[in-house]
C-alpha cells in the first residue's frame, strides 16, 4: 500500500525512463544495451506502480557528454514540470562527471523530482544516499581510465607510422587491399593542385572559394558522401557547390598533400569531445608514406604567397606581386600596399608600424616608396642575374658558394659559441634550483628567499631554453640552405625573361626586401637604398658603374640644388607657410582628381604608373614619392 505522501508526490506527472549507451559500454556485454535497459526500467516501473512511464534514450553517446538529446528533452520537461520521476539504471547511466551529475541531482531535488537508480540501490524519496558522491566520482573515474587506455592505443597505433585519423583527407582515398594506406583519388586531386596553382598567382582562399563555386565544383563533403567517406553521409547538403575560404586554407596546410603521415595534429580531453589543435612541434610526421599530389617546391611556395598580405575586397586595387615580402629595415615591421588617392591608383609600401597610434613612435617615418620602382629594380638584377648565369654557371655557383660559406661560417661560429654558453648556464641554474630546495627543505633557507631565487631561476632557464631553440632552429637551416648556388642556378634555368613579373615568380625568388629610407627625407627627387635577399644566394647587389670624374661633379651639383631646395622646403613647413600653400593647392588638387577618377572609375582597369627614373645603381634607386612640392 504506498503512503499518501508518495501518491501525491507523482500526482499528474509522468514517468521518465532514461536510458543511456556508448561506444565503451558496448564492450562490456548486451546486459548494458539499450533494449536491456528498457526492459529493466519498465519492469520496475509496472512492479512498483510508477505512473505514465517513457523512454528517452541516449544510443552510442559518452556519459560525459551532456548534450545529448534525450537528456535535453528530459530535461526540458523536467523544467516544464511534466515529471515526477526520472528511473536509470544506475548512476553512470546520468553522466560520467562527478560536478554535473551532482548539480543534476541538486536541481531535481529543488524541482521535487524523485531519482531512482536501481542497480544502486538510490531512491531519494527516501532519503539522501551518502554514498551517492563517492559512486559519481567512480563513474567518472572509470571514463577516464577508458579514455587514457584508448588514447595509449592511438599513441602506439600514431608512433608506428600508421594513419590516425578516421578517413584520408580529400585528395585521397583508403587503399582497398590495405586500410592503413592511401592512395591518390584522381578527381579530387585535380582540384586540390588547382587550388595551389591559383594561390600561387596571387589568389587569395575567398577568390578561389568564388572561383569553384561559380564553375559548379563538388565540396569535399559532397564528393566524400558521394564515396561512402567522411562525416557528412547521413546529412543533406543545401549547397554542395558552396566553397568557404577556411576550406581553401586548410587545403593548403596539409602536409598530407605532399605524401607524408602527419599524426596528432589535435587533442581532446575525455570530457570535452571536441579536438584542440596543438602546436606542430608536437605532431609526428612520417615522410613518404603514400604518393604525394603536391611537391614540395609548391607547397612551400604556396605558403610564401599567403604569408604576411593583406588583401582588399574591392576599390584598392589587386594583391600586388610584391605582398609579404616588403619589409622595413629600421624597425623590421612588414610594409603594406597602398593606391593613394590622387586619381592615379599608384601602388605604394608603407611601414605598418609608422601609422599605429600614437603615429611614428614604433617606427620614425613610413619609408614609403613606389612599388613599380621595386618592380623595375628586381626585373633588372634578374636580368643581369640570367646573363651572369649563362656566361659561366660554374663560376657563378663558385662565387656564391665561397661568400655564401663565408658569410654563414662566422654567423655559425657565433651561434654555436652562444649555444655553448646556454647549454653550461642551464646546466648550472639547474643545480641551483635543486641546491636551494635542499636548503629550503633542511630549514637553512627562509621560505621568501627561496620563492624569490626559485622565480628568478626559473624565469632565467625558461629564456635560454628558447633561445637555444632558436639557435638550433637556425644551424637547421644553415645546414639545410647548402649548395645554394646549384639550387638558384637550376632556378633560373625555368625562365626565360622577367618581363612579366609574376606572384610565382616572386615568392621563388625572393626572400624578403628591406627598404631604407629615403636619403634626402621628405624629398620629391631622392636615393632610396633597397636591399633584396633571393632565396638560396640571400642578398645580392649589381656591381656599380664607375662614375667618371665629370658625372660626379655633375651628379654633385644636382644634389646641392636639390638640398638647397629641400631646406627651403623645411623652413617653409616649419613656419606654416607650406600648409598654407597646400590648402589654396586643395581645390584645384580636387578638381584635378575628380576629372581623373570619372575618366577611370574602376581602379581595377587602372595599370599602376611607372615613374621615370633618373638613374639608380644595383640597390641604390631613384623615387619619386611624395605629392607635395620641393622647390
């Protein structure tokens, strides 16, 4: 006969049966399926009279999860105050965290639901259960254990060489003989190096998405679901032709691409299901493992043509073939292109440090220069690179080898006298970390005297240690960058002339450009001095002419009627009488532009104009910059 108390406790609510299965539980035998479990519960409910029973069941989903969408909708109807009470199995049937299974169990007594776990032995009807804490942390102590015993799996399974990941990324397919080997999906794979030849000519990962989508190209999701492959099987795609850019960028990340195993790329802790990328010194790579469909020459340019630009959507203009290489070499902030705004659309670098506020205190001035004067200056030394070349190519890697060993040799010699020096303090900051804990531990050294030492060590090894990273970093590329020479000299057998320079062009090229400033600052009509680093033979400057003794004193000249003018130029801006000028100046500069601008309204059909140049030597050039006036 139950008491008045319990029948009006489940007066008009319901009963919820919740059952829950994941894949771990599976292995433990069909006395925890599904099916079960409801024909435990309902075999309570009838024996014992519980009124209204209902299912909601979780299949194949973690109890550390907590969203799981039976446990939701039982919730939901919890809160609505349609149940009275909730019947699991046992506790690890709620959830595998001790924190949210005793919240969940704290609010139902707050919502006067009844919990019944049977195997348990817990009904909080009649009472609190104090053991019930202690089986939550068991429960979540054994999800844990699952998941480390899983992971070590995975470990030992990534370590061997083998691939981890659940299917191959798009561009390949599992090898029907062996599941533990890709091979190359033809189909796919087109589109994938399609994808890094337009990166390579200066494409950005939104043009290219556009560029797909507009020819009615499958995503990867598409034409995996097609296969029978990846996560989206038993989903509906709306748009299968719809290209986002972080598709296009994570494309053209993937290491995968150039035949290798990368594993571990992501980690995930067993209450949080979602994967966090780790830094990429963490993951393991296995080199040649299947058949590559990008090289490696491709795919490291490809990285080049996306470092460091910025890119405009519309009214600035096209991402300049000079983007992310252009540097500045006083403060080393990378330098942006910019049209300016006099109707022209001229492509200009500027310091991107000068303009961060407050204005030129990261870097003094924004070393502006014309980007068509870069352009022509690298043409040139190419040029005069390709004829050097095919004069005598032996000679020439002769040449670069000797000042390339040179050059590399002292800087080695440095570094590894440095990495010496870090390596013996590391040793002893050590020893006296370990020193003052005996003393702190023996009562010889008070305990803020030892936090303070501790924290000073600490700090001290933890800067040596990266710089000694560092160091080996940069012997791993000395030791790499050899035979330059021979590499630059097998570049350049690839092109036949430099008219025409291209993004590709470029990034195969190039390394960096410092530019300096300008030697008369301010100056219309000035030497700017521009040092070009090349990949594999780094910087390189043309031999200069011999000027005759009549050029000098001509060129001296010119230069002392340029200084006169440009001390002219300064008082004036001193005083405020070239702002003055410049304001009267304004309307006709306007009206100037305005007719400019009507004429061409689209920057885009706009070809940047080349300034003519006095003269310029092999990194010395002439610019012709500023649009104020040198008198």
């Amino acid at each position: 006969m139950r008491s008045v108390v319990e029948r009006s406790f489940m007066k008009q609510k319901y009963t919820a049966l919740y059952e829950r299965l994941s894949h771990d539980d599976e292995l433990q035998g069909e006395s925890n399926s599904i099916s079960n479990q409801k024909q435990l519960l309902m075999e309570y409910a009838v024996s014992h009279e519980l009124p209204s029973p209902r299912h909601f069941a979780d299949d194949g989903i973690s109890g550390t999860r907590f969203d799981r969408p039976a446990f939701l909708s039982m919730m939901e109807e919890i809160e609505n105050g349609n149940i009275g009470t909730v019947l699991i199995k046992d506790m690890s049937r709620l959830g595998r965290d001790y924190l949210k299974v005793g919240q969940i169990v704290e609010m139902f007594r707050q919502k006067q639901v009844r919990l019944i776990a049977v195997n348990d032995g817990t009904d909080t009807l009649y009472g609190d259960d104090d053991f019930l804490p202690f089986r939550n942390i068991m429960n979540e102590w054994y999800a844990k254990d699952t998941s480390k015993k899983i992971r070590s799996t995975f470990k030992a399974k990534g370590d061997s060489g083998k691939h981890v990941a659940s299917s191959p990324p798009y561009g390949y397919v599992k090898d029907p003989l062996d599941k533990n080997h890709w091979i190359v999906d033809e189909e796919a794979a087109e589109v994938v190096r399609r994808i890094f030849n337009l990166t390579l000519d200066g494409f950005g990962p939104f043009q290219i998405s556009k560029i797909l989508e507009s020819e009615k190209v499958e995503i990867p999701a598409m034409h995996q679901k097609k296969q029978g492959l990846g996560l989206y099987q038993t989903r509906e795609l709306k748009n299968p032709y719809r290209w986002w850019s972080g598709t296009i960028s994570s494309i053209l990340t993937k290491k995968e691409y150039l035949g290798h195993t990368v594993n571990f790329k992501t980690r995930k802790h067993f209450k949080d299901k979602k994967s966090h990328y780790v830094p990429q010194k963490y993951w393991q790579i296995f080199e040649n493992t299947q058949e590559p469909i990008i090289d490696e020459e491709t795919f490291n340019n490809a990285q080049k043509c996306r470092s460091g630009i910025k890119r405009y959507p519309n009214g600035w203009g096209e991402p300049h073939p000079l983007d992310g290489k252009m540097y500045c070499f006083d403060c080393g902030g990378i330098m942006y292109c910019h049209r300016t705004s006099n109707g022209k659309r001229v492509a200009q670098y500027t310091c991107s440090k000068y303009g961060k506020q407050p204005v030129g205190t990261l870097c003094k001035s924004g070393h502006r220069i014309n980007a068509s004067v870069v352009i022509e200056l690298l043409r040139d030394t190419l040029r005069y690179l390709k004829t050097q070349i095919e004069d005598d190519p032996e000679l020439f890697i002769e040449q670069m080898t000797q000042e390339e060993n040179q050059n590399k040799d002292e800087q080695s010699k440095r570094k590894k006298s440095r990495l010496k020096t870090c390596e013996k303090r590391i040793a002893e900051l050590e020893k006296l970390l370990c020193k003052i804990y005996e003393d702190n531990a023996l009562g010889k050294l008070p305990e803020e005297r030892y936090e303070t030492l501790s924290n000073q060590y600490a700090k001290e090894q933890s800067e040596l240690k990266k710089e000694r990273e560092q160091i080996l970093n940069y012997l791993d590329e000395i030791e790499k960058a050899k035979d330059g020479g021979k590499k630059f000299v097998n570049l350049m057998e690839r092109y036949n002339n430099f008219d025409d320079i291209t993004p590709l062009m470029v990034n195969e090229f190039v390394d960096k450009i410092l530019v300096h400033e300008r030697d008369r600052k301010g100056s219309i009509q000035t030497t700017q001095t521009i040092d070009i680093y090349f990949n594999f033979i780094g910087n390189y400057c043309m031999p200069k002419d011999e000027l005759t003794e009549e050029e000098k004193e001509e060129i001296a000249k010119i230069n002392a009627i340029k200084d006169k003018r440009h001390e002219e130029y300064l008082k004036r801006k001193a005083s405020g009488a070239q702002k003055r000028w410049e304001k009267r100046y304004e309307t006709r500069r306007r009206k100037r532009y305005d007719e400019k601008k009507a004429l061409n309204p689209n920057p885009y059909e706009i070809p940047a104009e080349i300034y003519d140049q006095e003269h310029y030597s092999s990194n010395s050039v002439v610019v012709a910059n500023s649009v104020k006036p040198d008198f």
